[in-house]
C-alpha cells in the first residue's frame, strides 16, 4: 500500500508551465504598455491641436464682431457690442479675458506677433486692422492672420 502512486504533476511539468505563463504575461504587459503609450501620446497632440483651433476660432470671431480694436501694452483690447475683450499675447500662452467674467488660457507659443493698422506698425492706444503671429504645434509652425475691416462709421466713431 505504500508504493501506491498519486496523480500529480512532476516538478519539470510545473517549471514548464509557469515559464510559459510568465512569457504570456510579459507578452501581455507589452502589448499593453505600448498600446496605452501610442493613446496617450495620441490624447496629448489631440489636445494641442484643439487648443490652437479654439484659440484661432475665438481670435477670427472676435476680429469679426469688433466694433473697433484697440492696441493695449501686452495685446489687443476688442471693443464689442456686450463689453471689452482683451488679448493679452505672452511668449509661451495667449490669454483672453471676455467682458472681465471669464478668463482663458491657451498654451500656444507665439512668435513674430505683429500689429498693424493700414498696412503701419501700430503703437499703444492705435487701431489694429491685421493681427498676424506664428506658432508651433508638433515641431510644424503655423503662421496665423487676423484682419478687421472697418467701415467709415466705425473709423471716425
């Protein structure tokens, strides 16, 4: 009765099995840190794109539905119907303060900002007709233009 012999495994069946476990399992993790590295990087140019179209959405419709555009120290200051916009341009982030109820952030970096008003550089306190600077989104620059036409009524208002 002693040399009765017990369904089991032996230690080599074992080995093997937990080797190839392992090889799944870091197969797996892999798999999934590559997976989840390409979607992050994804989300993250996602957002950088969506960042620059809001900015230029709100900088084209602002430029439309200003009655008259004013040069400030570090911007543009847009008279509207409803109140004052302000555009306050920085090196690394463009801020727009709507009606001093709200303010927004975009971190956009701006380079060659230029002000101009019938074709002249303006300076603070003049109207701005063109507004034109560039920025970088994945290592490609974009160069972005704003222009606002006055009537005559706006003009000597």
């Amino acid at each position: 009765m002693l040399n009765k012999k017990l369904p089991a495994f032996t230690l080599m069946e074992v080995t093997i099995a937990m080797l190839i476990a392992a090889i799944a399992v870091a197969v797996t993790f892999t798999a999934y840190r590559i997976v989840s590295g390409s979607y992050l990087n994804f989300v993250r140019k996602q957002d950088r794109v969506a960042v620059f179209i809001t900015a230029d959405k709100l900088l084209k419709q602002d430029f439309l539905k200003a009655r008259k555009i004013i040069k400030v120290q570090d911007g543009l200051a847009l008279e509207m119907e409803d109140g004052m916009v302000n555009y306050n341009f920085n090196n690394a982030y463009l801020f727009r303060d709507q009606f001093s109820l709200r303010t927004d952030t975009f971190r956009l970096r701006i380079d060659k900002l230029n002000f101009l008003f019938e074709n002249e550089v303006v300076a603070d306190g003049d109207p701005v007709d063109q507004c034109s600077f560039e920025t970088e989104i994945d290592k490609q620059t974009i160069s972005l233009y704003y222009q606002k036409t006055y009537s005559a009524k706006d003009l000597f208002q």
